[in-house]
C-alpha cells in the first residue's frame, strides 16, 4: 500500500514539477525588451518592413545640421526618394519651416524624442514626457500627426514600449546602420547601407556632410537593384 501511495505521489511531484518548468521557460523566453500589456499582447519595436516587396527604407535621425537636411532633400528629389526623417523636439524647436519643407517635399516625419535621453533609464511618466513634447510641438509647428517613434542610440525598455503603444506609436528600431556618427569614410557608409540589402530593410543614417556625398552611390546602388526608397510608412504597408 505504502508503494502505491508513494508511487502516486511521485507522479503527482512530475507533473506539478512539469507545470513549474513550462510556467518558467515561457516567461524566460520572452524577449527582455519585449513589453506584455493588458491581455497579454507582446509590443516589440519593428526592426523591417515588408520583405514581399521592393521597398528599403532610409531612415534620417536628426538632432543637428539643419543645412546637410537641406541638401538632403534636393539629392532625394533627383532621385526620385522618400525617407523618414525621426527629429528631436530641441532641433524641431529651432527649424520649424525645415519641418515643413520635410512635409511638402513628400517625406515623412518621426517622433525622436525631444532631448534625446536614454529612454531604457527613464520612468514611465519621463518617457511619456519626452514623446508627447516632442509630439506637440510638432503638431503645433506643421499640424501634423507623428505616429512612428526611434528611441534615441537605439535605448528602450519595456517601459517604453509600453508608453509608445498607449500614445498610438509603434517603435522603430533599424536593419542596416550607416554608423556615420563616428566613421567619416564615405565608402564605409556606402558599404554599410547597401552591402546585402534586401526589401523590407530599415537604414540608419544621420545628415553628416559625409553622409550626404555618399546618398547619390547609395541610391544609384538601390535603383540597379530594383529597390525604392520609400517612407517608413511605405515600407512597411501602413495604411493607418
């Protein structure tokens, strides 16, 4: 009798351990910068459009250099590109008619935050501020309605997710980065934006001088490859 009843409760002990260890892993498998919100949705930042089709995406982060936009815009009509410029609300505040030339000229814009902080370090209410300022300033200067967010270096939380998602954005991240920051070598910058290039694939770039005499090679290279530059919101079939 001792037998059966220990026999029971050893199989009893397994499942109950088999429960635990499946309870565990799935909450150790989900992605450390993957936010869950109410019902358990997962958020995760969109790292490429669609890859079905013929589109990349040049990415602008913009924080400075107001007069390498300028040219930018002009190398993006002669080749007939649309990019997706993420601007910081500091730089916004100073270039409000830059802001809206973006906009005329068919380019889209996002949201950068405004003092480009380190948002993986920030609180829930330091991250709402940071994107809803930027946001309104915006809006207020252009009229229009940002709805895609790049977190600053790249430095999100989940928290930021979380925020992003409540203010009816969706966080980009990137594919394919240019790295012009801190390399100057026009053909390292080239080689970083086009180098395995697929459909579907976001670039990171910055207006740097050096930036900007690489776009002419590097929208050539697009083209004899069948590729568009588009919008973001192009890139990734966005109708909303």
């Amino acid at each position: 009798m001792k037998k059966l009843i220990d026999g029971k409760l050893s199989v009893a002990t397994a499942i109950i351990l088999s429960i635990l260890v499946v309870g565990v892993a799935s909450v150790c498998f989900i992605p450390e910068r993957t936010a869950l919100i109410t019902g358990g949705k997962a958020i995760e930042p969109l790292y490429f459009g669609d890859k079905s089709g013929n589109s990349v995406s040049l990415m602008i982060n913009v924080y400075e250099g107001a007069e390498v936009v300028e040219k930018m815009l002009d190398v993006f009509d002669e080749y007939g590109a649309k990019v997706t410029f993420f601007v910081g609300g500091c730089w916004a505040d100073d270039n409000g008619e830059l802001l809206v030339k973006m906009l005329e000229r068919g380019h889209e814009i996002g949201n950068h935050g405004y003092f480009h902080k380190d948002h993986a370090k920030l609180s829930e209410e330091a991250n709402r501020e940071e994107i809803d300022a930027n946001y309104a300033l915006v809006k207020r200067l252009t009229g229009y309605e940002m709805k895609y967010f790049a977190p600053p270096s790249g430095s999100f939380s989940p928290t930021t997710l979380k925020v992003a998602e409540k203010l009816g954005y969706k966080t980009i991240m990137w594919t394919k980065d240019t790295i012009d920051w801190r390399d100057s070598d026009e053909n390292k910058i080239i080689s970083r934006a086009t180098d395995n290039i697929t459909a579907g694939d976001f670039v990171l770039a910055h207006p740097k001088e050096h930036t900007l005499s690489a776009l002419p090679k590097i929208l050539e290279i697009y083209e004899k490859m069948g590729l568009r530059a588009v919008t973001l919101s192009e890139c990734i079939n966005d109708k909303s």
